[in-house]
C-alpha cells in the first residue's frame, strides 16, 4: 500500500504491538478524509486470512490504544482486511503467502513471458523464488516484480 500520512505512521506504531501480542500482521493503516469526514483504518491480515471476529476483536484491543496514544480528530475508526486481491509489496507480504498459488507481472518479460501464475516457494531480503505451473523456476528481484496477487480460483 502506499506511504502513509504522519498521523497514519503513528496509529501504525501504536497498533503494531497489539497486532503482535494478537497474532495478526498489521499491513498497512491509512488516515484519510472522505467527504466531510476523517477515518483512521487499521489494515490486519494473518495466514489463511481474516474474517469479521478477527477485525472486532482487534478493533476492541486497540481502539484504548491508539486513544491514550495519539491525538487523532478523526470521525470513524475502522479495522478491516486488506482483501484478497491486495497486492504483495513487502517481504513480508510474500513470506506470508509462501506455498500459496500467485500471479505475477514483471517490469521486462524472462524468456519471452511476462506473466506468470504459479507457486512462491522461498525468498529472500530482496528476491522470491517462484515456481510457475509449467514447473519452471525463477528467482526474481523483488525490483522486477511489476505486480503480485494471490491467485483467487473460483
């Protein structure tokens, strides 16, 4: 997701400890305005996902949190999942989805191809190896991934 605001940065501080002590990746926070009001959302996930307990129970761990903890005018707080098509931007965000089925889009096609759907096997501080359904595999920069999303198969 993308940079976050400086208040957004702080209810992502205060939050990340009790994400921890809970069990749940905190993956992104945002403080926007929409209309005329303000909302500050916390984004969890963990593996195997998040459903509506998951996002009441955090909300209620860390809503006396992020209130002692911050000044914050906002008019709505929400905790919700970051979604199934939300794409992987951080190692973490692939270490969370490791074994699991994934598209990827890369920068400048390998071998003549430049999108690949199959299964992220390892990675590293910067690179994932992937193996596509043909069986191939690739080790790839996390610089010339374009984009990655879980694979959704209906």
């Amino acid at each position: 997701m993308a940079k976050r605001s400086k208040k957004a940065q702080e209810a992502f501080d205060l939050a990340l400890p009790v994400a921890k002590q809970m069990g749940y990746d905190l993956v992104d926070c945002e403080y926007k305005k929409e209309g005329k009001d303000l909302y500050l959302r916390l984004f969890i996930d963990k593996k195997g996902g998040v459903g509506l307990d998951d996002c009441e129970a955090f909300s209620a761990a860390v809503d006396p949190v992020i209130d002692s903890g911050m000044h914050s005018d906002a008019d709505y707080f929400e905790v919700s999942s970051p979604g199934l098509t939300r794409p992987l931007e951080t190692i973490e965000d692939y270490v969370r989805y490791a074994e699991e089925k994934i598209d990827i889009t890369l920068y400048a096609a390998r071998e003549g191809v430049k999108e690949f759907t199959g299964f992220l096997k390892t990675h590293g501080e910067y690179s994932v190896v992937f193996e596509s359904e043909d069986g191939k595999e690739y080790d790839l920069a996390l610089s010339d991934i374009a984009k990655a999303v879980r694979h959704i198969d209906f």
